[in-house]
C-alpha cells in the first residue's frame, strides 16, 4: 500500500510538468489572444471552460501556459540550491576550522532573514523577470541546504572508510567524488524536493509584487495579481491562479515528505547499528 501511495504521490507531482510540456497541444486559445467583448466570462462559458480574464483571455489557456515559468521559477532554483548547498556543505564539513566557521557564518547571516524577505530584496534590486526570480531564489534556498550537507558530511568526516581513503593517497576531489558525495547526496537530494513546494509559492509571491515574470507572459503569481480587481465580482475566476499554486505546491510536499519519510528509515538503522 505505501509502494502504490508513493508512486501515485510521484505521478501527481509529475502531472504539472506534463501538462506544462504538452500545453500548445492541451490549451484550446492562443493565451494572449484578448477580446474585451469577452471579458471576465464565467467558467463554463461556450469556448472557455474556465471563463475568461479582465482582458478577455482564455483563462485555461493560460493557465496551462503559465506552468512553464512557474515550474521553471520553482524547480530550477531548487537544482541550483542542491548542488550550491552541496558544495558549501562539503567544503564546510571537510575545511579546517577557519574555513567551517567562515562558511557558516555566512550561511548564517542568509538563513536569518525569512524567506520571502530576502528574496523579495534581492528581485527589487534587479530587472523583473524569470531570471531574477531563479536568482533571488537559489539565494534563499542555498543556506538550508547547505546546512543539511555539512550536517552530513561532519557526521560521516570522521568514518574509518575515509580515513584509509586518506592513507591510500586519494586526492581531496577523488575523496569528495568517491566516498562523501554517493553518502549525502540522497539526504541532500530529499531535502531539495520538499522545497519544491516552497519554491512555487514564493516564485508566484514575487510575480504577484510585480518581481518576477512580467505581464503579458502567464505566470500563475502574475495572473493572481490581475485577476485581483475582480476578486469581489467574479470571486471564482479570481481564485482559480490560487487554487493551481496551493494544488501543485500541495503535490510537491507530498512528495517531499514521502521521499523523507523513505528515505529516514535507512539511515535511522545506520544510526542505530
């Protein structure tokens, strides 16, 4: 029964990026193609099934186009944290101690500030778009994985198996490649899915502030923001860019914490052996 929940977790969370990758073939309008005669249509109108925006756009149209920014300002800078975080991890858990404290702190410095802030911080400094968005996000997500690598990494720093590494000879890279990296990387790898979720909600926060991808281009955060007048008028074409966000972020920590609830047994063992 948890093998089939897990893989029907895995297929719900793989659904948004098939639909993104398949959204010329799915969407049945072109999503910025407008007419104002058309506009704010209620969900189930004849030829939108989930009506039309302020500007007379088919709402599911663009919402199916709008996963590709969201995904990509969600899932990329989750990838660039891991292998970032990874790197600062090792580098921390295997340096001296001058290199260890200078690393985290700082790390320390970065994950003292709440998210949202920082990133918000970050995207005010620089141009609006997808860009800024994997860029002020990768900063936000890199310390907490970092965390979790050296955390790894200075558990297993002092194991037998990397002492003899040592005394065979192996080079500081081929010890990283060879014995620390195939140890952590599936810890560090589970904590990055569960920031996936994470990462969609804040991507779409700085679209909706006007930070990240910019109108016309949908994007789920930015639809959220134009739709936003409408909010009393038309409630349920307002909601919908913020049902998709809180259902695909949903999926994405429901794989998360399967992987961490797979993946914590092996290593509770580990522990206890």
């Amino acid at each position: 029964m948890t093998t089939n929940r897990r893989a029907l977790t895995i297929v719900g969370a793989l659904l948004p990026v098939a639909l993104a990758v398949a959204a010329p073939l799915l969407a049945p309008a072109d999503p910025d193609a407008g007419h104002l005669a058309d506009r704010l249509l209620d969900p189930g109108s004849p030829g939108h099934p989930l009506g039309t925006d302020s500007q007379g756009r088919d709402l599911l149209s663009r919402l199916l186009w709008a996963a590709r920014p969201s995904l990509t300002a969600g899932l990329l800078p989750v990838a660039v944290a891991a292998l970032a975080g990874a790197l600062l991890g090792i580098a921390a858990g295997l340096g001296g101690r001058a290199t260890e404290q200078a690393l985290l702190r700082t790390l320390d410095v970065l994950y003292a500030f709440p998210g949202v802030l920082l990133a918000i911080a970050i995207a005010s400094l620089l141009t609006p778009g997808l860009g800024t968005t994997v860029l002020a996000l990768s900063v936000v997500l890199t310390p907490a994985v970092a965390r979790v690598a050296f955390t790894e990494t200075r558990r297993i720093r002092t194991a037998e198996y990397l002492e003899a590494a040592r005394v065979s000879g192996a080079t500081r890279p081929a010890l990283v490649l060879r014995q620390v990296v195939p140890v952590i990387a599936p810890v560090v790898l589970t904590y990055a899915t569960s920031l996936v979720g994470l990462a969609i909600v804040y991507a779409a926060g700085l679209s909706f502030l006007g930070l990240g991808v910019a109108p016309p281009t949908p994007e789920w955060g930015a639809m959220l923001d134009e739709l936003r007048p409408a909010i009393f008028t038309h409630p349920w074409l307002a909601a919908m860019p913020a049902l998709v966000i809180l259902a695909v972020s949903v999926l994405y920590n429901a794989l998360g914490g399967r992987e961490t609830q797979a993946g914590a047994t092996p290593r509770a063992r580990k522990a206890e052996a």
